[in-house]
C-alpha cells in the first residue's frame, strides 16, 4: 500500500534547488540581544544550505527552549519549536517516520545536556540522523543567567552567587561516550570555520553533534574570548584538520605531541622537535578523539576546534527500515487479515 | 464408568500456583480450548509483580481465572467453582473466592511442612477441617508425572514441571472439553523439541485419562456452548487489541504507524504486539523514557505518521506537559493508558480507573483533549480506532483509558471484516496558500501539512500562535480566542460520538452510569436484577470528553443516579460538575474489578433506601 505521504512526495512538483542564504530566511524578525553569537550561527546555516542542492521543504528544524530555540521560527524551512529539553527525541521521531528528510535538532547547553541529557546520549548511542546544533554558552540565558552544565566550575552567577561548584560537563566527551559518530567543535566568531563543520555534518550519515560557543553579551560576555578574540586565540586554541599536524601558536610556533596517551605541548623553535614529531590528525581515529576531546578543559593545553571524530555506521533509521525489509521478505503472507487472526483462530459456519 | 452429568450455563475455574508453576499458559490453553468448543470466554490472570517471588510464598502465588459459558460471561466471574490449587500458598489466597460446595483440585505433592510453613498454615489444611464445605479432591501431581516420564529421558525438573498439564488434562475431562486444540498448540510450540511435545502430550491425556478412570470422580459437568453468528473468531486480551487497532486505523488511514513508548507495567505487551508487527511496516521506537515515547511520537505526527504512545499511570504522569505541546501544536496523536493502581508505584500489576482526572485535568494552561474509554477487552480495538478517528479528524491527541484487567484479560472476539469498517479519511494539505491555523469550518480542526510539501514550509510550537497564520504572537485577545478555539474544537467532536445508549427502563427508579471496565460487572448485575423484575437504567459511557450529546437529557429525568468506580469518584465529580445533579456514588480501590455481586448488592440496598420496588 502506498501511504498518503508518498503520494505527497511523489506528486510534488519539480523544485528549483538553486538557493540563495536569503530563501532561508523567514519573515519573522529575528530577536535576540544585539551581538549575541547566535546571529552569526543562523547566517551561517542559512548560508550552507543554500549550496547543499536539497530542496527547501525537506529541512525541518527542531528546537526546544532557550535562546537558541527560537532559532526554528527565523527559518523559511519546516520546524517544530517543542518544550524544554525535547527536542532530540521529537527530532528522532519525525527523522525514523520520515528519514528523506533532513533534520536539524538547534539547543543550548542547558536544554540538550541538563533538561534533555537522556534524549541526547540516547540519540547519540542509536545514530540517530540527526544534524544536533548545541549552542553552548555556558549559561542559562532566557531565564537570565543562572548555572548551566558548562558553566566553569568558580563562575559566579545568578544561582551560583558565591561561585559554581559543579563541575561541568565536556560536551564532545559527553558525545564521543555516548556513541555519536560526528562530533565536532567551532564558535560564533569564524564564520568560515562554522560553515565547514555545518556543511560536514550535514553530509554525514547518522547522528551529527556540533558544539558551537556562542557567546551570551548579557550573562556571560567574553566567556570564549581566550580561544575566539582574535589576539589570543592563536595562542590558546588549536584546529584540527584530518591528516595534519597540530600546529599552534601566534607564529605556528608550538604543536601538539603525544606521549605516550597523554597530549603535550612542544616548541617548533627550540630545536628540540619538528613537525615531524607532532601528533597528526585522524577523524577516523576513535581513540585519538577521546584524547582530543579530554584537552578541553586542561590548561596547559590549547582548546581543539574542529571535527573530533567522524566515522560510518548504519544509521537508527536505515536499520528500521532495512529490518521491516528483511521481516517483510520472511513473512509468506503480509496481509492485515491475517496479522487480526494470529495463530488460534476458528471458524463457527 | 457411569456418571452423573450435570449441565451447567456458566462455569468459573481458578488455576493457582507458585509463580513459576506455569498457571498462566495453563489458564490461557483452558481458554482457548473452551472458546474454541464455542462457549463465551472471559479470563483474568492474576500475578505478583515480582517475576519469580520467593517458591511457596503467599505473595508469589499467581493465578488465571476463566469464566466460560452460553449465558451471562460478562466478567471473569465473581466465584469460582472450580479451583486448581498447586500448593499450600496458593490454597490459602484463593480459597476465600471458592464457593461453597465447590471444587477444589489440589497438588498434595508441595504440602510440605516448609510450605505450610510460606503459607502461614499452623496446621495441614488437607488434613484438618478447613477444607470441609468442598468438593475435594487430592492428587499428587507430581508423584503421577514421575512415574509416566519416568523413561522419557527428561530432567526430574522437566518432568515436574509438566504437572500444570496434567492439571489441565483433568480440567478438560471435567468439562468435557476436547484435548485436540491443546495437543495441536503442543505440537506447534515444542516442534523442534520432539521429546518435550511427546512428555507434554502423554502427560495431558493421562490427566484426561484420571478422571475417566478415577472412581474420585463421581460427576462431569457439560457446559452448553452458545449459538455464535457465523465468522471467524479468536481469543484476545485487550493490549492486543489495542495494538492491532492501531495497526487497522493507520491501515484505513493510509498511513504509517508509529508507536513510541516506554516499558511499564501493565501496558509493555502493547510496544512487543507493535514491535514484532514489522513485517506489517510498522515502526516504533522504545525510547529512553516516558518523555521520550511521547515526544518521538508527536515528531512522528508532524512527519504525517498516525503516531502513537502507550503506557500507564506514572507514565502519563511524565507524559503531561507534552501532552500540552501537543494540544497546543494540534497534531494526531494517540495515547494510550492502561490504567493500574496507583498513586507511584502502587499495585503495578493491579487494575484501578484512578486516572479520568489526570487524563482531564493534568496539563498546564487551558488544554482540553478528548478522552475515551473502552469497556471490554475486545472493545479495546473498537476505541482504538475510535481514537485515531478523532484524533486525525479533530488534529489533536486523545488519551485512550484501559486499564490492567482489560490489557490483560480476554474474551473470544470476532475478528472484524476489514472491508467493513470505513476508511479514516486524511487529507494532507499541498496548497500553497497553507496558513497553519486557518482552520475547517464545521470541525475547527487546522489543516494537516507535512514536510516535504514545497512551499508549505512552516514553523508550529509551543508558544502561543496567532490565529490563522500561525505567527508567534503574545495579544491578550488572540490568546484568549486561540483558548476559546482550541476548547470549542474538542467539544464539536460531539458531532461525531454516538449518543449514549440506555440500557433498561427510561422511568426506572434508578440510572445507572458506568465507564471503562466496570462494564462486566455492572450489566451481569444489571441483567439479573432486570430478570428479577426491578425497574432499572444504565447507560455505559466510552466518551468521557466530551460527553455525548444526550446524555444531558437522560440525567435530567432521574432522581437517582448510581455511579460505581473503580476510584474515589473521578467520573462522579465530573457528572456532578457538568449536570448539577447529586449523584451516589460507590467505589472499589482493590487492585481488583467489582463482583457483579457488590454491584447488586448495592443496587438493591440503594432502591431499599429509595423505597423503590420491583
């Protein structure tokens, strides 16, 4: 039988998938604060799937509260804006019903990682194929700036006035544990930078975690500004690219040495170690992205940015539809008849 | 031998053992095999929340009731007749429900004096006077299956665990009922493990072979089977009638089923029914949680799938404020709560209808939904599609009310032809000139869009929408219209309920009301006392939101109105609330449905009160 959905996909007329940033954009205003960071992630979506040649009305964006989740009304695509925490799972259920669709899951640190923590390892471990966009900000924002699970441990806050003290989570090694199989870091600052990764994850297959600081101006401005303001980032944060080096530093003077399992930082001009000596980047590499990702948070070391790991596996929904395949190619006879019947069944004549 | 045969129109029979004794397949083969002979069936299993408890202990007893008949099977009965007891513990709990003058089978075999001992008995009831009111007769069960297995070359284990068989061989001598059905079921299930069908089947027809041969055995009951109309038939309990509902109206709708749930107690057996239906292109996911099971469905929903969720009472509990999401987005959605006893945890494995007012009044804001409620197990399917109904024409989630005596009892059903039951009409919307709360005129529901409609595309959420074009807005009046709108649209779906039917006298003394499963308890109640020559009404309700139409104007003409539950007066209140009329009301909250004999009882003292009379 064919249902009532492939009618709609089928009988759909031809569609131009010649796209401009400006067709991605709604007709609502868009509200949040003036500089925050979340204006430069909506431009920089718009701006990728305009060349990703898919037409329009197979993107659905699927937020759920917080600043971040408006993001769904600024965009001239389909969307669902849920409630707090939800996004991911009411994301895994339109993708396993409609898996020809792409499907954007847009949440904060709060939302997806605190509320909504069980929907994303969950989604994560299945492979769900989800393009999971976490804007995290270290904060709670729409409801004016109380402890978030990012927030670094010491920050004072709204709830937290004489400091943090939860330790807060790593959300690459929050992904990378759970299972997903793109996980990936930029920030709001380089717009080139984030168009790289979006444009990757929305070409994996599975489930896609993108990090992105985003920087809060009202409850906690600056907070990335070590790792994204242009005059201490080269020396604080280090990219990596899959088969290269890790080089960083205002001059490429230092890079990233492993010893044993344990990252290190060396000087390219002392004489000691060359580039040669230097760890090289594998995004296929499921250990190294562990070590990569655990950086994070050590001082002593520079903030990754870039993918962390990007690998293959069949998604949640291919294998929901290849085992009704595979059931339906087992079973002599299909019919809703003889499903209502079962096994004992008898015949009064 | 010669015997005596009494011929009877309704019979109860009680298998009890310890958890692991195997006394629910025995009770659902009794089942079959006498639906199969052509009686009406009514069956009840009764297990401990524990899977296996502690051997020979009060609480691990786990037992199956079969009610079967030509005449009155509305219930898995009130009494039972014949009780099949395995051990002291079993004995000791199901005694009670024994009538006097009844029979009673028992396993001498586990009367140990460590089980006597579980059972709290200070003395051996098979040897001291407790047992004289009955009809009893001692076997050793498991001393008779040794010595018939003894060559089989079968574990002492395997071979005591065939006694349930043995029992069940005896059952059907009884009654006279045939052994093939369960000889074929034996074939069918140990096919691959020829040694096991072989002992099970030897075993089944020695225990028929017991009674033929016993001289113990002075009577056979014959049971008059009932005129059935002609069709074919099975055996169902309610969570599987659930599951094939769902899968028929995704069939009628034309669209894919999924099914998003959680497992819990007593509702799982619908996510396994739904989850093995893969070869039928349904898709489910069992989430990581309640939230989750909800939620995948209402994305589900928005993709154009018939979506739906299943559950029970603390489930429903963490299901409430998407429940508002989806009353708020106006998407289909199907949810589905077995009811059990609560509050928490409760009794997981234990009926109660405690839930009318969560599913009425539990979310956030303003939010009606509509609500049914099925009365039978079978008449699971019937609302089920009911549900799915209303919830595509009306764009809006419906909670569905069963409860753990439906989702687990079962009654022989008459599988529907499915060119009779009509299509659900879907219309998807692909015009372009789509607004997403521009809304039909005569139901008020908005027009379904789905992903993948070009120039369609539309952004629907939590926040308050402004009418007809869907933009987020926060205007005092558009909120309180939107409120107004969204209410109005639940009650046209009166429009499309049947009115409520009434049973009876329409100037009787008394009207009765019920809803959900009270249902057998109340018309067997309601049937005798009519025979007896009372003047009586009842209405049984399957819409609790909204009502139907007349059911105003059928409260307006009694003075007393009857309201049993299953709670502390949940569907009373909201009678009382709607009608302003006093209402009695009375109420069970045992884990268990109500004798048709409490009803009566009731009943008769009620009319005493009222100085009624036949």
């Amino acid at each position: 039988m064919t249902t009532l959905i492939e009618n709609v996909i089928q009988n759909k007329p031809i569609t131009t998938v010649e796209y401009t940033p400006k067709d991605f954009k709604s007709p609502l205003e868009v509200r949040w604060c003036s500089g925050c960071g979340s204006y430069s992630i909506l431009a920089q979506v718009q701006k990728i799937l305009a060349g990703l040649k898919i037409p329009r009305e197979q993107y659905a964006f699927v937020s759920g509260i917080g600043c971040s989740s408006r993001f769904p009304y600024y965009m001239q695509t389909y969307g669902i804006h849920g409630i707090h925490g939800r996004a991911i799972a009411i994301a895994t259920g339109l993708k396993v019903a409609r898996p020809d669709l792409s499907v954007w899951v847009v949440t904060g640190d709060g939302d997806c990682m605190s509320i909504g923590g069980n929907h994303l390892i969950h989604a994560a471990r299945r492979n769900v194929g989800l393009k999971v966009l976490m804007f995290n900000n270290e904060i709670y924002s729409l409801t004016k700036g109380q402890v978030s699970p990012t927030t670094q441990i010491g920050q004072p806050t709204k709830s937290s006035p004489f400091g943090n003290i939860d330790y807060p989570f790593n959300p690459a090694s929050l992904a990378l544990g759970s299972g997903a199989t793109f996980v990936a870091r930029t920030f709001d600052r380089d717009p080139k930078h984030m168009q790289g990764i979006l444009e990757r994850a929305a070409k994996h297959n599975g489930f896609a975690f993108v990090e992105i600081y985003t920087n809060c101006v009202i409850y906690n401005d600056g907070a990335f500004d070590l790792y994204t303001a242009a005059d201490s980032r080269r020396e604080h944060s280090v990219m990596l690219e899959h088969g290269k080096p890790l080089i960083f530093g205002a001059n490429n003077d230092k890079g990233i040495r492993l010893d044993g399992f344990t990252p290190t930082v060396v000087s390219l001009t002392d004489g000691k170690w060359s580039v040669d000596d230097l760890l090289v980047h594998d995004e296929k590499d499921t250990t190294l992205a562990f070590i990569l990702a655990n950086m994070t948070y050590n001082s002593n070391l520079p903030r990754p940015f870039g993918i962390f790991q990007s690998i293959e596996k069949p998604s949640y929904e291919e294998l929901t539809i290849r085992q009704i395949e595979e059931a339906k190619s087992k079973t002599p006879d299909t019919s809703i008849e003889t499903l209502l019947k079962g096994e004992d069944y008898w015949e009064i004549k | 031998m010669e015997r005596k045969i009494i011929e009877l129109e309704d019979v109860t029979i009680r298998f009890a053992g310890d958890s692991g004794d195997g006394m629910q397949l025995t009770g659902s083969r009794f089942s079959d095999t006498s639906a199969f002979f052509g009686t009406d069936v009514s069956t009840f299993p009764d297990y401990p929340s524990e899977i296996r408890a502690p051997e020979g202990t009060l609480y691990g007893v786990s037992a199956y009731q079969i009610h079967f008949g030509s005449k009155g099977v509305y219930t898995p009965g009130d009494q039972i007749d014949v009780l099949v007891a395995m051990n002291p513990a079993s004995l000791k709990v199901n005694l009670p429900f024994l009538r006097k003058g009844g029979i009673l089978i028992v396993n001498t075999a586990n009367f140990t004096e460590k089980n006597l001992k579980l059972a709290k008995y200070e003395t051996n009831p098979l040897e001291d006077d407790t047992l004289k009111d009955y009809q009893v007769f001692k076997i050793n069960l498991n001393e008779l299956v040794s010595e018939l297995l003894k060559d089989s070359g079968l574990t002492p284990k395997q071979i005591e665990r065939t006694k349930n068989i043995f029992a069940l061989g005896l059952a059907y001598w009884l009654f006279d009922l045939p052994l093939r059905p369960t000889e074929e079921w034996i074939n069918h299930k140990f096919g691959k493990r020829p040694q096991i069908a072989q002992a099970n089947l030897k075993v089944l027809r020695a225990g028929y072979e017991f009674g033929e041969t016993n001289e113990l055995f002075a009577i056979r009951y014959k049971v008059t089977p009932k005129k059935f109309e002609p069709g074919i038939y099975r055996n169902i309990t309610g969570n599987e009638a659930v599951a094939l509902g769902l899968v028929v109206a995704a069939n009628k709708a034309k669209l894919p089923l999924f099914l998003g749930s959680y497992p819990i107690t007593p509702a799982s057996e619908i996510l396994h029914f739904i989850s093995s239906y893969k070869p039928y292109g349904v898709r489910h996911l069992q989430a990581e949680d309640e939230i989750g099971g909800i939620t995948s469905a209402i994305g589900a929903a928005y993709g154009g799938a018939l979506a739906a969720t299943s559950t029970s009472g603390p489930g429903l509990s963490l299901k409430v404020e998407a429940l508002g999401l989806a009353v708020i987005l106006e998407l289909p959605l199907v949810v589905i709560d077995v009811q059990r006893a609560g509050p928490s945890t409760g009794m997981p494995t234990k009926m109660e209808q405690a839930d009318l007012f969560l599913a009425m009044f539990g979310r956030h804001g303003e939010a009606p939904l509509p609500i049914l409620a099925a009365s039978t197990p079978t008449d699971c399917f019937d609302m089920t599609l009911e549900a799915a109904k209303i919830a595509i024409k009306y764009m809006t989630p419906v909670i569905l009310l069963t409860d753990g005596y439906l989702g687990q009892s079962s009654e022989e059903w008459k599988i529907p032809d499915l060119n009779t039951i009509p299509d659900i009409p879907v219309q998807f919307y692909t015009n372009p000139d789509y607004l997403p709360y521009k809304r039909d005129p005569i139901t008020l529901a908005r027009y379904w869009a789905i992903p993948g409609s070009p120039g369609l595309e539309h952004r629907i959420g939590g926040l308050e929408k402004e009418d007809i074009t869907g933009i987020v807005s926060q205007d005092p009046l558009n909120h309180q219209r939107m409120v107004e709108l969204r209410a109005e649209k639940i009650k046209r779906i009166q429009q499309d309920i049947p009115d409520a039917e009434l049973l009876g006298d329409e100037n009787a003394d008394l009207l009765i009301i019920g809803w959900g499963s009270t249902y057998g308890s109340i018309k067997a109640a309601f049937d005798r006392l009519i025979e007896k020559g009372y003047k009586l009404a009842y209405v049984h309700l399957k819409y609790l939101n909204p009502f139907p139409r007349n059911l105003g104007s059928i409260i307006e003409k009694f003075d007393n109105i009857f309201v049993p539950e299953n709670n502390l007066g949940q569907l009373a209140f909201i009678l009382q609330g709607t009608f302003l009329k006093p209402v009695i009301r009375y109420h069970k909250i045992q884990g268990r449905i109500f004798l048709s004999s409490e009803i009566e009882n009731k009943i008769l003292e009620i009319l005493n009160a009222k100085g009624g009379k036949k």
